[in-house]
C-alpha cells in the first residue's frame, strides 16, 4: 500500500502539502504501489509533499491495491523471511479521542486513538526489515508476507498524479556494498496547482487493520540512502505511520525527519526521539500501534528525484 534542507526547503514543504491535501478528495498523502494511487508520509513541517493518503480505504496505494513485493531478507543477529502475496495496507478505521497521555516514543499518546484489530508485538531478536539483498534482481516485491520478529508487510512505491514515474518496487543491482536496493526516479511538476510532491516508497509492517508493536526496538531506525547519479542533491523524509495518524483522517501526518542525501551512498541513524508529526496538529510518536515505515522525497526534492533506500532497520 503515499503512488508518495533547512528554513527555505521547510517553507516550501509546507506551501507544497498545503496545496496538496486539497486535492485527492482533500486528504494528505502517503502511499506506495501499483495501485495507480496518489500517496506520502510525508509533508508540513518537514518538507514531505504529497495530496491524497496511501493509508486510507480509498483512493491510496496501500488500501486494498496490490502492492507490489518480497521474498526474503537475511540480517545481522537473524534471518527474515521473505515477502508474498497478499493485498496492500488500507487505513485503520477512524479511533475516538485519546485519554493517555505520554511522551513520543514511549508507545503512548496524547489525541487520536487508533484503532488496530490484532497486533504484533516485537520481541527485539532482529529489527532487520529489508537489505533486498536476498531477493532476486528484478523479481515483484508482494506485500503481505512475513518478515521478521513477527512483521507482515510488503513494500510499494506510489508517486504524484502530476509526476512522471515508471519506478515499481523491484530489487535493482547498486545497492550499498554492490547488492541489491530499492529505487524510485522521475519528475513532478511542483508549481502546478495543487504542486506535485514527487514519489515515496513505503513497507507496511502489518496487515490491513492490524498494527505492530516496535517498542522492544528502544533507539530508533537506520538505513542506508544514495541519490541518483546525474541528480543534484536532495532531501527525502523518513516516516513512522501509526494508528494515531490514520485516525485523524488525515487531518495530522506521519512522524518523521526530513534528511539531506547525496550522490554516494551514507548510513543514516534516527532515534525516536528525531521524529516529529510531518503535517497537521502534533501527535506523539506511538511504537504500539505502527503500520508503515515510508521514504518520500521532500519539496526540495520532488521536482526531480532519483531515491535510492537499502539497509532498512530497526535498533
């Protein structure tokens, strides 16, 4: 299942998304996948663009769509097993107001409550969700498979309706070390009306309606990314989607950070407590009800994009 650097590329983010969620029946993006869907997880503050939701139950690459996918990972202190079949990632339905309260990262919040029908919960043995290096060159990467430490999900790339893009979600050769990575290219046109935000690639970790629980996982995310040879340098937002965010109907984005990359591959480490609501009213980051994991190119970015991800993980 958003098919979607400081003060100035900030401005432009949040002028960008603005214009965005008017469009794709008004709802912020986020996405992923073959669906033909707009998507993002990422917008507002940290400069991720993107118009309609790839969460939601309609109109969104990961709802219902089928995405495209995996099989296998291997990781350091463990082996995942690969991705199949099954459909993409729809939003969970609308939850009710929250009454805890909590810090971000701590798995409880302040707001929405979302709404998870069944949850996964981590144990920490191997926080590895892809490296693409077990996966053959080429092959459909299916959401809805199993990965490790109890995660399900697959990934799918989704892009503006204004950007040209042929990208899927296929292993390439050029990954870090010479393996095997993710990539998604193309252009947008960011000063149409509402303005184009580019492309993401997303990997959901639960299946539809259901959440993982990440908090064994205490410091945060790393992962590895490149952009494009030819391509000057950009930013992308890495993103954290829960529970939470779907249930403000779009009303609040993802937690993320927006991140500067450049034409050589670089290891990145994000600690939860890097995370911060992309668009809308704040909401604390809560690792017990996570959906997705989403990689979208910013404002600064989105007008010509080449997006190279590897080495995905939790720690």
């Amino acid at each position: 299942m958003r098919s979607h650097t400081l003060v100035s590329a900030l401005v432009l983010s949040v002028s960008a998304l603005a214009a965005c969620s008017a469009s794709s029946e008004g709802t912020p993006p986020r996405g992923g996948g073959d669906s033909g869907s707009t998507s993002t997880a990422s917008g507002g503050s940290l400069s991720a663009g993107g118009s309609s939701s790839s969460f939601s139950g309609s109109s969104s690459s990961f709802s219902g769509s089928t995405g495209t996918g995996f099989s296998g990972a291997s990781s350091s202190g463990g082996t995942s097993s690969g991705f199949s079949g099954s459909t993409g990632f729809s939003g969970a339905p609308s939850g009710t107001a929250g009454t805890s309260t909590g810090s971000a990262g701590t798995g409880t919040t302040t707001g929405p409550s979302g709404t998870c029908a069944m949850t996964a919960v981590a144990t920490g043995a191997s926080g590895l969700i892809d490296n693409f290096d077990s996966h053959v060159a080429g092959s459909t990467l299916l959401p809805g498979g199993t990965m490790s430490d109890g995660r399900v999900g697959g990934w799918n790339i989704d892009k503006s309706p204004t950007a040209v893009s042929t990208s899927t979600a296929v292993p390439m050769m050029g990954g870090d070390g010479g393996g095997l990575a993710l990539n998604f290219k193309g252009t947008d046109n960011i000063t149409a009306t509402p303005p184009g935000w580019g492309a993401d690639a997303a990997v959901a970790l639960a299946a539809t309606g259901n959440c993982y629980n990440a908090m064994a996982y205490t410091n945060g995310i790393k992962i590895s990314l490149m952009m494009g040879s030819g391509i000057q340098n950009g930013s992308v937002v890495v993103s954290v989607q829960t529970a939470e965010d779907l249930a403000t109907n779009y009303a609040s984005g993802p937690q993320g950070k927006q991140i500067a990359i450049t034409n050589s591959w670089a290891d990145y480490t994000i600690a939860w407590g890097d995370l911060m609501t992309t668009y809308g009213t704040p909401i604390p980051l809560d690792l017990k009800e996570v959906h997705a994991v989403v990689i979208a190119t910013s404002a600064t970015t989105a007008a010509n994009f080449d997006v190279w991800v590897d080495n995905l993980s939790f720690y």
